[in-house]
C-alpha cells in the first residue's frame, strides 16, 4: 500500500509525452500494469484460457486512454493542467468511471493521512502541479509527505467491537444454499460470537429467500451479536448484490451494490434487448447505511477498485468503513491485495476504522 504514491508519476509521464501517440502509449502501459491481473483472472472465472481475458483487460483500458489521449496537448501551461483536471474528473465518475480503476487520487491516503478532504485537495493539487513546468518542485513536496508517511505508518483501526470473517471456500461460496450450509454457519456464529458485529464476505449467505431470512434470523435469536453478509435478491428481470444485516429478531436488505462487476455481473445490454439477467447497478444510491446506530460506508468487491462509490459514501460522514469482496476467480493475481490497499488507504486519509472480509 506505501507505493501506491509512484502512481503520482503518470500526470508527470502523460504531460511530457511527445505526440499524441506518445501519450496513447503512456495512458495504456499505465492502466495494463494497474489492471495487470484482469486476464487471468478472466480465465480464471469462466475457466478458460487467456485470450478472453486479455481482450476484455484492453477493452476496459478503452475509455482510461481515451480520455487521456483526447484531452492531451503538446502546449504547456494552464490549459494543460485544465485538461488534465478535466480528465481526472472524467474517469473518476460514470460513465468513464466504471472501469476508472487505479486512479493515481487513490494515494491520497498514504500521501495525507488523517487530512480528510483536506488530503483529497491537497493530492489533487499536487497531480495538477505535476502536468507543468514545476513539476520536479511538486515531486520533491510529494516525496518528502510521503517519506514522512511512510515513516509514521499505522494500519487503519478495527472498530470496537467488530470482526471481519474470511473464508477460503474458493467459487463454492454462494452456491450451496442447503439449509445445512445455513445451519452450520450459523453455529459458528453462535460460537464466536461474543458481542459485536460480524462481517461475512460477498456471496457469503448466497440467494436470500423469506425463508434464509427466517432461518438466520430464528439462528441467532438469544444472541447479542449482529451479522453482516454479502447476499444476492433475484427477481423476473435480474438480481441485485446486497449487504444483509441479520440479528435477533432481525433480518434485512440493508444495502444494494452500486457497481457491480461490468460484463459478469453488470449487463446492461442484456435488458436493452429485453431478455432481462444481470445484476443491477444502482449507481449513486444508498451511499450510506446504518447499524444500531453506526453509520458505515459500505463496498463491495468492485467498487473499492473505483473513485466514486468511496468520495459518495465520505460524503455523509460514516464512522466505519465495511468493505466485503468474492476473489475466489483472482487466484493468482494482485486483484484482493491491490482492493484492500485501495480500501485502506482511504480510510486512513479520512481517519476511519475499516472491517474487510473476503472470500478466496
């Protein structure tokens, strides 16, 4: 996660490319090495080989480049720092954005910690600072927050009182959706439970039914602790990704993932031509939710890669940070590592304790 400051060279590489092409060049080395571990994760999903993966990893870097290379200009000055602005902004948010991954304000954390938007700013100037000709000056400043950074690092806080649970059941999770599957993890709950909260990984309780709701819910009835599990709600027309928080007495949809994954969950296409299937994007909403009395930020599994979902739910001033992922399919690659850095590096710029649990 400390080098997560490097990506602060791309503005500096992209404003002194030569040509046009030149800054094609740059934008796309850039986003393949961030994104490095897309095709085999790709192929590890639908369990074949890498040409798949490889074209869908070049396919996403489509909008990344574009942007870049449309708003690149060989003249220096503040109109250069102007485009670049623009194009930060431009494959931070939809439509752009939902494959804006890696984005270099993602080091703000590491850079900033404890600033807040405060940090955020001061990053973004320092990217702007970074498309000019004072570049080596907005270097030396970066280098020497991010030395002292490094040399007073922390890890993000667990908040009092939780526990994240992760599970190495690999692409089985969510697809048993026996009652006995239910029971016996509810009996670990019981048996680790204590008093708290629990966070389980996405696709942790797989399809949840009025009848899993009471099933849980009867499960931990006597017991003071409250479960937090990735879940999916199916329906005619798709299904959506959810966070469920069950307790005793208690059973409910408390949050529905923005972003799905584009292409193996989100497919719009799909309803365009009428057949219905996917799972739905609600993009901008429920940014925030709330458990007895916590406010948290939640993100599940691709969203922690983005921009947006995170700065929407910062917002509205959670006190935790739940981030929950499924990387059974990224066997292999740096994809979890490079989503639980992402995770903890804005948690701490915004001073925030963050629970994680994933499945692999």
């Amino acid at each position: 996660m400390l080098a997560l400051p490097v990506a602060m060279i791309f503005p500096a590489l992209w404003a002194m490319s030569p040509s046009r092409v030149a800054a094609v060049l740059v934008s796309a080395g850039y986003f393949l090495a961030a994104s490095r571990g897309l095709p085999q994760g790709v192929a590890n999903f639908y369990s074949s080989d890498l040409w798949p993966g490889l074209l869908l990893w070049i396919a996403a870097s489509a909008s990344f480049v574009a942007v870049h290379a449309a708003l690149w200009t060989r003249h220096p000055g503040r109109g250069r720092a102007v485009r670049y602005l623009a194009a930060a902004v431009l494959t931070g948010l939809p439509p752009f954005g939902i494959t804006g991954w890696a984005h270099p304000l993602t080091a703000a954390g590491v850079l900033f910690p404890g600033w807040g938007w405060w940090g955020l700013a001061a990053a973004a100037a320092g990217l702007l600072v970074m498309v000019t000709r004072y570049w080596p000056a907005a270097a030396i400043g970066l280098g020497g927050f991010w030395l002292w950074s490094a040399a007073t690092w922390t890890e993000p806080k667990l908040p009092e009182g939780w526990r994240g649970v992760d599970f190495e059941l690999g692409q089985s999770l969510g697809r048993d959706g026996s009652l006995g599957y239910h029971r016996d993890l509810i009996a670990k709950m019981r048996r680790a439970a204590g008093k708290g909260t629990r966070v389980l990984p996405e696709s942790a309780l797989g399809f949840w039914t009025p009848t899993v709701a009471r099933l849980w819910r009867e499960g931990l009835n006597g017991v003071d602790v409250t479960v937090v599990a990735g879940a999916a709600v199916i329906d005619g027309q798709g299904y959506d990704n959810v966070m469920v928080a069950v307790g005793s007495g208690a059973a409910d949809i408390i949050y529905k993932e923005r972003m799905p994954v584009p292409v193996s969950m989100w497919q719009p296409w799909v309803r365009w031509t009428g057949e219905g299937g996917g799972a739905r994007a609600h993009f901008f909403g429920n940014p925030l939710i709330e458990i007895a009395g916590t406010r948290i930020a939640p993100l599940i599994c691709y969203e922690q890669l983005l921009l947006w979902p995170v700065l929407q739910s910062m917002r509205h001033s959670p006190a935790v940070v739940v981030a929950t992922g499924n990387g059974w399919w990224t066997r292999g690659t740096s994809i979890v590592a490079i989503q639980k850095a992402s995770v903890a590096s804005w948690a701490k710029l915004f001073d925030l304790p963050v629970v994680m649990a994933f499945n692999t």
